[in-house]
C-alpha cells in the first residue's frame, strides 16, 4: 500500500483542506489509464437559488481505493458534496474532476456513460421496485452499461453472492429485512464493477447488526480496490474508517488525511 502525503507542509488545516490532497490508501483499480485521483475537487461550490451556499469553496482529494467518512451536522452540505463527487450535479463555481476527467468539461452523455461505468450510488432508503425480485432490481443497475439482458441477470445473480444474498436473489423487497434491502442495494450499485461507491447514510435505517453487515460488505469492496466514500451521522463508524472528512456550513472544516489535523473554528463556531 502507498500513502502519498499531501502536497505541502500544512500549518494551518483549513487553509490545507482547501486544496485537494492525493493521500491513497489500499489497492489501485487494475486500469492503466487515467492513474490520477479518484476525485479532486477545487475551490468547489454550489449555491442554491434564496442565497444557499451549499459548499463553498471546498478542495478535497480522494486516492484511488480509498475508504473515507464524510461527516458533518444536518444541512451542512454532505449529499451536496455526494452528488458532485458522483457528477449528479455540477457545481456554481470551481473544478470537480472525476478519474482525471473535468465533469464540467464533459457533455450529458459522457456524463451519463462515466457515471453507468464507473460510479456506483447508495442511499439511505434502498431505493428498491416494490414488486420486483431481488435479481432484478439488482440488474436494472445494468440498464444503461450496454449489456445484454442475459447477462444483466447472470451479473446480478454474482453481485447478490458477493453481498451473500444468493438465496435471496428471487425474493421481493418487501420479504427482506432492512439489513438485506440495503445489501440488495449496493449488489446494485456494484453490479458494473464501479470504481467509486457513493454511500449516503448507508446505514442509517438500520439496526446496529444490519449496519455492520452493510459495513462489512463496504470494506469488503474496498479491499478489492474499490474507492468508497461513506457519509454517515455514527460519529463511532466513522471513528473506524482510515479517513474522516468533516464538512460544515458547507466547507471542509476537517480531514484526518491532513498532516497536523483539527478542526477548525467556523463562524457559526461551535
Ligand atoms: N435543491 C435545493 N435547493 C435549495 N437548497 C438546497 C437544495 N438542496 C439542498 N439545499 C440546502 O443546501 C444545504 C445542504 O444540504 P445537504 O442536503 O447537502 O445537507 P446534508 O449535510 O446532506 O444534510 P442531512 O444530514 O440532513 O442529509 C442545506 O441548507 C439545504 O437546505
Ligand atoms: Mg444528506
């Protein structure tokens, strides 16, 4: 494992987290291509229309095969951050750039093929059709990747093995538990073999043992070279991951990849 130190000697936290750090945990994507960051935003915000600054000028690097915690109060700007890092959104001002690629820079469609290819998403409420088995819920995470609908199901069927699902896979949502809806959930956004998993409160709906399953399955991806950005509200999970990013008022007021880490004082103080 290679641990690349943030560029410059930071003194001062908050001026270092404004700029985006290349610190790389874990094993790397088998690609050759693109061997930059997973993630680099800089000086990156997005208001909203009433004077919202969701983020303002935020620098974050995120290594590839990373597995970081982004933390931080209600409203303070964490799925704003998800959905530029999962080029959802793009921002008001400033740079995200996506394994190498300028998501500004880049038209619809080349938005949509990144994200169908390399960027998997999980949400706090499973996101599952009522209705439909397992196995294809799980496929329908293939629907825009191009491949064909046998496939789809033979892919599906593995990535409910992976979250050890298997004999799961042709039961409905609503004859699983929290814990395996949630398990049903990231075999979908990992049916495309994504570089980066995006989790937001991924374990917030469920109980402490459903929690550490889904938490065990994300390691799990981790340690096979998947990047893995995590937001959770459990001060004590995230206390367990090797980085935490604490984001409020819509600024990155701490990152434990920093050399001499605090958090720093914001206006609205704490
Ligand atoms: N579409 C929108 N239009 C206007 N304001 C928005 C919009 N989306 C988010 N905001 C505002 O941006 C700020 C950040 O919201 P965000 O959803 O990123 O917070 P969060 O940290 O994810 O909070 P929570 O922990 O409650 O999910 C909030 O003040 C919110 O009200
Ligand atoms: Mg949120």
């Amino acid at each position: 494992m290679t641990a690349e130190k943030p560029e410059a000697a930071a003194t001062d936290s908050c001026e270092a987290a404004a700029r985006p750090s290349t610190a790389v945990g874990g094993p790397a994507p088998t690609t050759t291509r693109d061997p930059g960051p997973a993630v680099e935003f800089t000086a990156v915000s997005r208001h909203y229309p009433g004077g919202v600054r969701a983020l303002d000028g935020v620098g974050l690097g995120i290594g590839r095969g990373e597995l970081l915690a982004i933390v931080g109060p209600s409203g303070s700007g964490k799925s704003t951050l998800l959905n530029l890092l999962g080029t959802l959104d793009a921002p008001t001002s400033g740079t995200v750039r996506v394994f190498g690629y300028d998501v500004g820079a880049l038209a619809d469609d080349q938005l949509s093929a990144l994200r169908a290819r390399w960027i998997g998403f999980v949400f706090q409420q499973f996101h599952l059709a009522p209705n439909v088995y397992a196995v294809d819920n799980v496929a329908d995470g293939l629907l825009y990747s191009g491949v064909p609908a046998r496939t789809r199901v033979r892919l599906a069927l593995r990535a409910l093995e992976r979250v050890g699902l298997a004999d799961r896979a042709y039961h409905r949502p609503h004859e699983l538990s929290g814990g395996q809806k949630q398990r049903v959930a990231i075999a979908r956004a990992v049916v495309g073999s994504p570089r980066l998993l995006l989790a937001d409160e991924p374990t917030g709906a469920l109980d402490t043992t459903s929690g550490e399953t889904v938490m065990r399955v994300l390691r799990e991806l981790h340690g096979d070279g998947v990047t893995v950005v995590v937001i959770t509200h459990d001060r004590e999970l995230a206390a367990a991951l090797p980085r935490r990013v604490e984001v409020r008022d819509g600024r990155v007021v701490s990152d434990s990849a920093l050399p001499g880490d605090a958090p720093c004082r914001t206006e609205a103080g704490r």
